[in-house]
C-alpha cells in the first residue's frame, strides 16, 4: 500500500525523542534502536522533528542530520514490511524556514510533514493561509492545532475550513486539549467534504475517547460521521507495543460499532499514565525528560539528558511514573523491550 493511502487509513505514529549521551551530544546508536523498537512494535510511522524530539535541535545543527539519519535507517527497517514507515517531519518557523525543511524532508524520503503555525502568532487568516499553501506546494500537509498552553495558536473554524480547500492537506493532527475546539475541527473537515483529510488525535488526555467516539455532523442536511483513525503522538513514543494493541482493539470496536464499558476504563488509565509522564501537574514541565525517563527504565536510553540542561524530571514526577507502573502494568511493554533491546542496539 502506498504510504499515504496507509496513514489515511489509519495507525500508530510515535512523535520521535531524541537520544543523547551525558555530554548531551547526539546519541546515534540509541537513536537507531528506538527507531528500531517502533518498527517491531508494529508503529504504521514516525514524526521526527516534533516537539517530543525537541525544537531546539534546530539551533543546535541536528534538524538536517537527523532526518538523514533516519532515512538511512527507515530504508533498512522498510527491505522487511510490506507497507514503509510513514516518514514525517516536523515542519517550523516562518515560512522560509519552513519551505528549507519541507524542501529537506522530500530531499530525504519523507512523506509528509507536519506544519506547526506557532511561529505565527496574532496572524491573520490570510497570512496563516499562505504559509500553508506554500509549503503544502511542496510536500503534502499534515495540519496541527497545538494546544495554546505551549505556544500554539487559537484557530477558528473559519480557519479549518478553509484549510481543508488545500488540496495536498492530507490530515490533520487534533491537539488543543479543548472539546470545543476539537469539535471546529471535525466539523470543518466534515463540512468540506474532505473523506480524504484523516483524524489523527493528539490530544492527550482523551486518546482512547478520540479513537472510539463516532463524530456525527449536520452537512447540507445530512448526516456526516468522521472518526479519529489514528494518534500522532508523544505519549505512543513510550509503551509502543502496548499503544499498538489498544489502537487495533479501539478501530476493532469502531467497526463492530460497540464500545465496552473495559475500554472506557482503560481511557481513564492512558490519561492517567499521561499525566504521569507528561508532568501536567507542574504545566508540563517535564513533559520531555518524562518520556526519557521511561526510555531509561527500559535500556533503550541511557539517561534523561535534554538539549537544554533546565529540562529535566519535576519534583516528585519520578514517584508519579512510579506509581502508574505499578497501577497499569499491563500497559507497559517493558517484558517485549528486554526481549529484543541487544539486537535493537547491534550496530
């Protein structure tokens, strides 16, 4: 299947972290064996570039490196799938810097990238507009409603709506945190008539209610049901195998149209573990150096060293990880970790 008709259908796409060592340099044998690892968790792709791999690799010279990098290893991981890794970069700034990195990620192999309108703060709707066309003439689009509480913009459904007129905007990823504005969202895409556009959530605190709700909306006087095909995701970055497995058993449900009472259950615990390692309770904070730390417990990083040395683990978000260990154990992959991590880590 071609890889974009294979996002559209829908899977699971960790936002990728970034692997350093003590001297908090670029660890590329760390690097390969979480890319590694995501391949045999079964993840459909992964998002490089993102916010979970750090903005801040820009400033220090590893945006283009790393996308190299990962081209090099996603066409070894790709000689043994059927369908390649969905290769997606993340895409920032103004839009000339963005149109250098979407010039770099199609130089690279990769087939889409997420754009992130932060840059564009108090923008109007035309200018935000352009800059979407522009970069979405030279890769296809996935667009980004990033919650404003780390430096997103409020987007209206006017905005949405006409968004989805783009026509190499192959999704979007949902994550504002906010019901109201994820309804704008579906609403417009829905609204456009756009079957093609797909759901992809990344709102973190209702993946599992993402996934399984039938989004039904009144267009032209009909009926239009979306659902959320998919997670582009940070928190999928830890515990992959597991996220895999709940992802099949919530599309499972969606077909059936039945959705138990276990799997409402479990949405509670995601959230939980969530918090956990997103560090919500110090506004996010730690959100990075958690999932490092999850990273670490398993072998697959060797600590939790960010790019910038003010980042790390909040007071008491330690205990917390603790405690959704040993709460939800069954949502950890570390047993499928321990089993493969020597070959993963095999140069």
């Amino acid at each position: 299947m071609d890889p974009i008709q294979s996002f559209r259908a829908g899977m699971v796409v960790p936002a990728s972290p970034l692997a350093l060592n003590a001297s908090r340099r670029h660890d590329e044998r760390r690097q390969r064996a979480l890319w590694r690892y995501y391949a045999a968790a079964g993840a459909g792709g992964v998002a490089v570039g993102v916010h979970t791999t750090q903005f801040s690799i820009r400033e220090a010279g590893l945006f283009r490196p790393l996308l190299e990098l990962a081209a090099e290893e996603f066409s070894v991981l790709d000689q043994t799938r059927d369908t390649p890794l969905v290769r997606i970069a993340g895409l920032c700034g103004q839009t000339a810097q963005a149109t250098a990195e979407a010039e770099w990620a199609v130089q690279n192999g990769f087939h889409a990238g997420l754009l992130s309108l932060a840059a564009f703060k108090n923008a109007s709707q035309e200018i935000l507009l352009d800059h979407c066309r522009s970069i979405a003439g030279i890769i296809p689009v996935i667009g980004f409603y990033l919650q404003t509480a780390v430096g997103g913009c409020a987007l209206p459904y006017s905005f949405w709506r006409k968004v989805f007129e783009i026509e190499n905007m192959i999704a979007v990823k949902v994550a504002p945190f906010n019901r109201y504005q994820t309804l704008d969202v579906v609403r417009a895409v829905a609204d456009a008539g756009r079957d093609d556009i797909a759901l992809y959530t990344g709102n973190d605190d209702t993946i599992v209610t993402d996934l399984l709700t039938p989004f039904t909306v009144e267009t032209d006087g009909d009926p239009v049901t979306r659902h959320f095909v998919g997670g582009l995701l940070g928190h999928w970055a830890v515990w992959t195998k597991a996220a895999v497995n709940l992802h099949t058993h919530c599309r499972s449900a969606v077909r059936e149209g039945s959705t138990s009472l276990s799997l409402l259950t479990r949405s509670a615990e995601v959230t939980d573990c969530n918090a956990a390692f997103f560090d919500a309770a110090n506004g996010f904070r730690g959100c990075i150096a958690g999932l490092h730390e999850v990273l670490r417990r398993q072998g697959l990083f060797e600590g939790i060293w960010c790019l910038e040395p003010s980042e790390t683990l909040s007071a008491g978000q330690s205990l917390e990880i603790d405690r959704v260990y040993r709460d939800y154990p069954h949502l950890n992959d570390d047993a499928f970790v321990a089993e493969h991590l020597d070959e993963w880590l095999a140069c």
